[in-house]
C-alpha cells in the first residue's frame, strides 16, 4: 500500500532530513564499496600466489611420492599408512574482515608423525614432509577462496544498497520534496490572492 504524504511543512522538513540522510548514506555505502572491491581484489591476487605455492608443493609431493614407493614398495607403505594415527588436526572459526565473516582455518600439529611411523627410508621421510606441506597450502587456499567468495557476495550486496538509494530512494524523495514545495507554493498563491480579494471586498463596502 502506498505511503499517504500530505503537503505541510512539517512533512517537507521531516523529508528534507531523510533526503539529508540518504544522501549521507550513499557516500558511506560508495566509500564501503569501493574498499571491499580493493580488498577484494587483493584477496584474489593473493589466492593466486596461493594457488600457485599449492601447485608446486602438489606437484613435489607427488614426485616424492612415486620414488618412495619405487624404493619402498606400494605394499609396505600402504601398510605403514594404516598403522598412522592422526597427527594433523583442522580448526575452523570466523574472522572479521573489513565487516565481513570470512572463514578461519588452521592446522595444528597433534602429535609428530614420525612417533608412529617406522623409519623405513629418506625418501619416505620426505614424501611424508611433503604430503604435510601441501595439505596446509590446500587449507590457505580454502581459507583464501571462502574469503574471496564472501568478499564477493559483500560487494555485491553493497552495490545493491547504493543503487538503491541512487536510483530509487533519492530521487523518490527529491521528486516528494518538489511536490510538496509546489503544493505549498500553490497554497501560498491562493492564501494572498484570498486576503487581497477580502481586502479589496472590505475596503468597497467602506466606501
């Protein structure tokens, strides 16, 4: 249903303050937007870098990998796995950026997985460092990616607000306000011309 605006000056300076608001708003909103895209696009140069060290350290891995299992056997490291237990631990929590809850991701160190690993060769060793390696850079590049994407939906929103306010509250109140002032411009039109006629009727019937 539609807002019922009558046209009296205490409307006309209740919507000058809200048309003083909004516009307030729309530059805090522009400014808001503005510092989420700089930050988002930081965020995504970073996930980039990130990308790229987790790319690298997959790759390592992989090579260490095959050559431990050449030198060791596919049998015995898989029997080696099972005997493992958990040494890598996942913690998750929120963080504020720029207002924004972004995911919080760490690893800790449970316990040192060579507690339970039998030292069967170097290259073993090395493959396991390596696997390790990797999956904390697997875990930043989750944490950067879910980042990005809240960044994004962030920006998103914000751009939603500013055109609103930009293209529909502001105008809508700029055009009330107009309305108004004409109505009361009529109005006072009206009021003269009624007092010079009652003036000029008073003054015939003196005469």
């Amino acid at each position: 249903m539609a807002t019922v605006v009558h046209p009296t000056r205490m409307e006309l300076l209740m919507l000058k303050e809200r048309l003083r608001v909004a516009k307030r708003g729309h530059e805090l909103l522009q400014e808001k937007r503005d510092a989420l895209i700089m930050e988002f696009f930081a965020l995504i140069h970073r996930m980039q870098v990130v990308r790229k060290r987790v790319m690298v350290a997959l790759e390592g891995a992989y090579s260490a990998f095959r050559e431990a299992l050449a030198y060791v056997g596919p049998r015995r490291v898989e029997e080696i796995s099972y005997g493992m237990k958990e040494s890598l631990r996942l913690r998750c929590s929120l963080k504020n950026l720029m207002g924004v809850r972004v995911a919080s991701l760490k690893i800790e160190e449970v316990r040192p997985y060579y507690l339970d690993t039998p030292y069967v060769s170097a290259k073993l060793d090395e493959a396991i460092g390596k696997i390790r390696k990797a999956v904390k850079e697997i875990v930043k590049l989750a944490e950067t990616f879910d980042s990005v994407r809240k960044m994004a939906m962030a920006v998103m929103a914000t751009k939603r607000r500013v055109n609103s306010l930009e293209y529909y509250i502001i105008p809508k109140l700029e055009e009330t306000i107009r309305w108004i002032e004409l109505c009361l411009e009529e109005r006072e039109r009206e009021d003269f011309f009624r007092l010079k006629r009652i003036k000029s009727l008073r003054m015939r019937q003196r005469e």
